[in-house]
C-alpha cells in the first residue's frame, strides 16, 4: 500500500479501497512495486479462512483478477484484519551477515499456542533450531560457541536484559536450553508450523522446567522486563 493510504485509521483506508479512483490510484502504486505475490502466503484472514496457506499469485489466478486487485480484496472483505508470510529473504545474505562479529540472531516470532486456527509464522516454533542446524551443525558457518553467544549474552546486553542474564553463570538466572547438538533440527513448516524441534530435551525458564522430552509443561515462568 502507498503511504498515503494509511492516514485516517483502517474505516479510512476502506473508504479509499472501495472507491473507484482512489483505488485505481492505489493499484497504479502497487504496480510499480517490485513485489514477488508467488512467495507471499495468507497466514490470517479473519472472515476468509478458505485463502489461508494460499500465495497471493494462486488466489489470483483462481479468481481471474490481478494480483493488486486481489490484495484489495481480501483486505476489504476482512476489514483489513489479514496478516501475510513473504518468503524473500536470501540465504546467502544472511550467511554473511552471520559471520560478521557484530551480528546476532534473534526473532520476533510470537508465541502461539497450537489452538490457534489460522498459520502461525514457522519461526515461533523453529527459528533457533534453525540457526543451529543450518549454520553450525550442517553449513559449519559458525561454531558452537559463537552461536550461542550470538543468541543469547550477546542480545541480552545490547537490549539491556539486566545483569544477570545471557550466561550460564553462578548467581544468573537460570534460562537454560538442554539440547543433543547432533539432532537439533526445526521441524516446522509453512503449512504445518505448530510443531516442536527435534533435539531439544529440556528447556528452563528462570530455573523452572518449562519444557520437557518433548511436551510443554505448563509452567508460567517467563517475566516483563524493563530495559536496564
């Protein structure tokens, strides 16, 4: 969407998609992006389940509209309630970036529970198991050791997490990861995201088991944290 478009809240933006020359205009922008709707999937869709683990491509050509034409649709017949996958990223690139010194890795993947309907993101079930598979234990990118740093003391002090977390340390909390580093594997996918990782056996969040041999146990363990 042009930028434009997003002043004046979503029954604005609505407005503007339902009339006709504002919406050709909205159109006539989105086509002069470079946008790949063959890799961008429909994760969430409040009122059009049957598009869900779609790309915009396979909706389109179902419906006989454009690509454009058919984002536009979507979002008016979900009041813009629609959250999307877009799989662009290079691999390469994120090599690369893997091997700086200053890089580190993280998520912003959320986590969702499996009752959940709609897709979730694979990387809220994967997105470490991962990064260790990939890059330390199958590409040898990385070794053990600058892998976790990159995922754990590292972030911890950049966003300010306090003093005592990110190592495994005496006098530290105990947020600790037990793992068999010859199966660590992410087992999550696009299309069946809510499925846990192979290798990880235990998992303690500030010293309670949170999960364990492969089921969560229901611990509410995680706290909020102010930057320090």
């Amino acid at each position: 969407m042009p930028d434009w478009i997003l002043e004046g809240g979503n029954s604005k933006i609505i407005e503007i998609l339902i009339d006709p020359s504002k919406r050709q205009s909205v159109l006539d922008s989105m086509k002069k992006q470079t946008l790949h709707y063959d890799k961008i999937v429909i994760a969430e869709a409040q009122k059009s389940k049957d598009v869900v683990g779609k790309t915009i491509q396979h909706i389109a050509q179902s419906g006989g509209l454009s690509p454009e034409e058919t984002v536009i649709e979507i979002l008016i017949s979900n009041d813009l309630g629609v959250t999307v996958f877009s799989k662009t990223l290079m691999s390469t690139h994120l090599v690369s970036i893997a091997r700086e010194p200053y890089s580190m890795f993280s998520s912003d993947g959320v986590g969702e529970g499996e009752r959940k309907r709609d897709l979730t993101h694979p990387r809220s079930y994967g997105a470490f198991p991962r990064f260790l598979h990939r890059l330390v234990v199958k590409g040898n990118i990385l070794s053990w050791e600058e892998a976790v740093k990159k995922m754990t003391s590292v972030p911890a002090s950049l966003v300010g997490l306090g003093s005592h977390r990110g190592l495994l340390k005496q006098g530290y909390f105990a947020d600790v990861v037990i793992l068999d580093p010859k199966k660590i594997i992410d087992m999550a996918t696009y299309r069946h995201p809510y499925q846990y990782p192979h290798g990880i056996d235990y998992v303690f969040v500030n010293g309670n088991c949170a999960f364990k041999e492969g089921k969560v146990t229901g611990a509410l363990a995680g706290k909020v944290f102010r930057r320090s």
